[in-house]
C-alpha cells in the first residue's frame, strides 16, 4: 500500500462507494454548466462581441472543449479519484509540483471560484436584470441573496452525494428538454427565416481574428462538460461510468445552447444580434414577444434554478477535491475527510460553502454582481487551460510508457490548447478592467500555490512525494 493510501486510511470512510449510476455522475457536470443559465447570460456577451456569428462561435467553442473532454474521457478508463486532476499530472508527469500546483491547488481554486462567480453571484446579476428598479433601490440586496442561495446550496451538497445529484439531474435535465423544445418551436415558427448563415463568419465580415479571439472566450460557455470526474470514487464501476458520463455530458451541455442560440438568432435576426446584445435579458425578452409571459416565467425560473444546481454542482466539486488533498495529508486539515451521518464530509462542505460565500461577497463587493462573476470566470480559466494542456501532454507520456499508440487527435488537442492559452493570457493582459486583474490574481494564486508546496514539501516530505497518486 503506498503511503498516500496509507495516510488516507480513515478518510476512505467520508465517502459512499458505489452508489452514484452514470446518470447521477452526469447530473453533477449537466448542473454546473447551468445550461439554462449560460443562455441567458453568455449569449448576450458573445453577441456583443461577434453579432450574428454567434453560432458558428458557440459551434468552434464546443468542438475545443469537447477535444478537452477526449483527454479527460482517456484518463478517466485508466484511473479514479475525487482530485483526479492532481493524479492525471503525477501519473503523466511524475512530478508532485504538478500534481499539487496545477492539479490539486488549481482545480480547488476552479472549483471554489466557479461556484462563487458563476453560481452564486450569477444568481445575484440575473435577478439585478430582472428587477432593474428594485436593484438601484437597493443596491445591497444581492448580498442577502448569495448568502441564502449559498445556505440552501450547503444543506443540499451536506446530505450527499446522491441527494444532491439527483437535485442537479432534475434541473439539468429540465433545463435541456426546455432549451430544446422552445428552441424548435421557434425554429419552426420562423422557419421562413433559416439560414446557415450563423454557422459562417459571413454576419461578422469573415473577421476570423475577431470570431477566433471570442471562441477562446466562449470555451468558457461549456465549463461543466468535465465535472463528472470528482465524483468518480462514488460511482458504481467508475472506470465504466465515467467515461460514459462525460460522453453524455457533450452531447447533452453541447447540442442544447448551440441549436437555442440559432433559434434565438433567428427570432431576433442575424443582422441585428449587435442590438440583441444590449438588451437586459434578451432570451427573456425574445420568449416573452414570440412564446408567452408563461415562457419567459418558465425561461427565468429555469435561469435561476440552473444557477442554483451549478452552485451545487462546484461545491459538490470542490468538497471532493479538498477531500483528495487532506487525504493525502497535505494543505488541509485531516477533518476534511470525516464523514457526517450522510457518509460525505461535513465539516469540509461548511468550510467549502463559508469560504464561497466570502469570496462572492468579496468580488461582488469590489466590482459588483456582474463584472464580479466576469472576474471570477475569467481568473479560473487560467487554472482550466493549463490543467487541460499538461493533461493532454501527460496523457501521450503515460500512453508510450504503456506502448500504447498516440493518435493524430490527441496531438492536435495539444497544439489547439497551446494557442488557446497563448491568446488567452495575451488577450487578457490587454483587456479592461477587471479582466486584466482576473489574469494577475491567477498568477498570485500560482505563486501562493509555488510557496505552500515548498512549505509542505519541507514540513511533510514523504506525504508531499506520494501526492496525486491515489486512485481506485
């Protein structure tokens, strides 16, 4: 048994084996995509940016991300763990500073950030868009509510797993079958107005530079394609059922918010998408006009509901990871990894959820609800490109060590996340505040990152070698 095992002996108890099925692991990345929620506000960002492109944008993001998923979907037939990404590093690299830097210090951040940013703060722009009045009348009223919303997230993720997966499957599906229909009823409806138009740079000039730039941006727009992973250790047969889950998963986050950004297109008009982009909550606007008041009702709870499972969803994520991490005795206190009467760990959701909530109020606090969930999303990116690309690398290291063939795809997966993350950190740094500062507090989190493994790698030596290297 190897000493990260050894270690962990008695926090292999704060998990339940075996009871997760591929529809519940799905349930967990289906919600913290939020489909409902990234059509209400990712649309009207990327409209802005590249009009009536919007699909074709959407379309080039998700082919990316779904490439990103392949490297997951490989690693995940060969190994499981609730930190998977700080084992996908050890296994590809042999490298502890990888394995706990960029896999386990920076997908805590991602997770921790995601549910700060996307979730809880995404509850608190959206319904500022809604109720624009009431907003500038009290302007404090979103602090109240992601405190709320963070609560009720905390009970759900505190009475495990398969509570608050079957709660995430409920929503996430709704949110797909809901896209979907509406999406084809108002293709149907304007069926005089379809066009392949959207899926061409034609709408934007053929501006490639323009519609490429945005589509790094737009990976973005399916975050959640990967978030089967933490909860592998939980599953019935993982090595079966997550692969599975993540091929779902790209079918079930992709084919949804591509087909209702065209339909939406369509409604509104491929020449007017620059306009559609300054409206407060375009998709609402647009169901409320063609479907119903009944439709956009339904369209704006879903938004909300969405933004609450993907809440769940990252706190789900984020427990997980931190539990990997204390198990191998390493950053966090071993009472992250005691189990509470519903076999999850307790204490670590309360820590997880309190330390969510602070950073929300804390972003929101310095550049409110919406350029703070901006800010966040784009600072955890970072952490998302680089852990994908050192992924895709160590996976053609441990598949030659194997003597296993190395395909043209995987190859090509790796030039296209080189690049990626290139443009990313060039573009940001030029960007405007606070995407600027988003790029500078990644780069502090890495340097933070670099000193604590220093510190523990001197404080607990064997521990800190042995890092990353648990799975079943």
């Amino acid at each position: 048994m190897s000493h990260s095992q050894d270690v962990s002996s008695s926090g292999n108890e704060g998990l339940a084996r075996g009871i997760l099925s591929p529809w519940l692991i799905v349930a967990n990345g289906l919600a913290a995509n939020g489909p409902a929620a990234t059509a209400a506000l990712y649309f009207t960002t990327l409209a802005g940016l590249v009009g009536g492109s919007l699909p074709l944008v959407l379309l080039l993001a998700w082919l990316i991300y779904v490439g990103m998923t392949y490297i997951v979907y490989e690693w995940s037939k060969n190994i499981t763990s609730t930190y998977l990404w700080a084992v996908m590093q050890k296994k590809g690299f042999g490298s502890s500073y990888l394995s706990f830097v960029i896999g386990g210090w920076g997908y805590w951040y991602y997770y921790i950030t995601g549910a700060a940013g996307f979730a809880i703060l995404g509850i608190a722009a959206f319904i500022s868009l809604i109720f624009p009045s009431f907003y500038q009348t009290h302007p404090w009223i979103w602090i109240p509510i992601a405190i709320a919303v963070a609560a009720e997230v905390w009970a759900v993720v505190y009475t495990g797993a398969k509570v608050s997966t079957t709660y995430n499957l409920i929503a996430g599906l709704i949110e797909v079958a809901f896209l979907l229909l509406t999406g084809l009823i108002l293709v149907l409806m304007f069926i005089h107005k379809n066009t392949f138009l959207p899926f061409t740079p034609i709408p934007l000039g053929k501006d490639w530079p323009i519609i490429l730039t945005t589509m790094i941006f737009a990976i973005t727009t399916f975050g959640g394609m990967n978030q089967a992973v933490p909860l592998g250790e939980e599953a019935i047969d993982p090595k079966r059922t997550v692969p599975k889950a993540l091929a779902w998963l790209a079918f079930l986050i992709g084919v949804p918010i591509i087909f209702n950004a065209y339909a939406q297109e369509i409604v509104y008009g491929v020449d007017n998408m620059f306009k559609y982009s300054q409206l407060p909550d375009p998709g609402i606007i647009i169901y409320g006009s063609v479907l119903g008041s009944i439709a956009a009702i339904i369209f704006a709870v879903l938004v909300i509901y969405a933004f609450d499972a993907s809440a769940v969803g990252f706190l789900n994520s984020a427990v997980r990871a931190g539990y990997g991490i204390a198990r191998d005795g390493i950053l966090f206190p071993s009472w992250f990894t005691k189990p509470n009467k519903f076999k999850v760990p307790g204490k670590n959701v309360t820590a997880s959820a309190i330390i969510v909530t602070g950073t929300a109020i804390a972003s929101g606090l310095v550049w409110g609800p919406v350029m703070g969930s901006v800010f966040l999303l784009t600072s955890n990116g970072y952490f998302n490109f680089i852990n994908h690309l050192l992924a895709s690398i160590g996976l053609v290291n441990f598949k030659r060590k194997r003597g296993e063939r190395v395909g043209a795809g995987l190859i090509a997966v790796v030039i296209a996340l080189v690049l990626a993350l290139g443009a990313a950190i060039v573009l940001s740094a030029m960007a405007p505040p606070p995407l600027d500062y988003a790029g500078l507090t990644s780069l502090v989190w890495f340097i933070i990152g670099n000193i604590v493994y220093l510190v523990e790698k001197r404080r607990k030596p064997d521990n800190m070698k042995k890092f990353g290297e648990f799975t079943l």
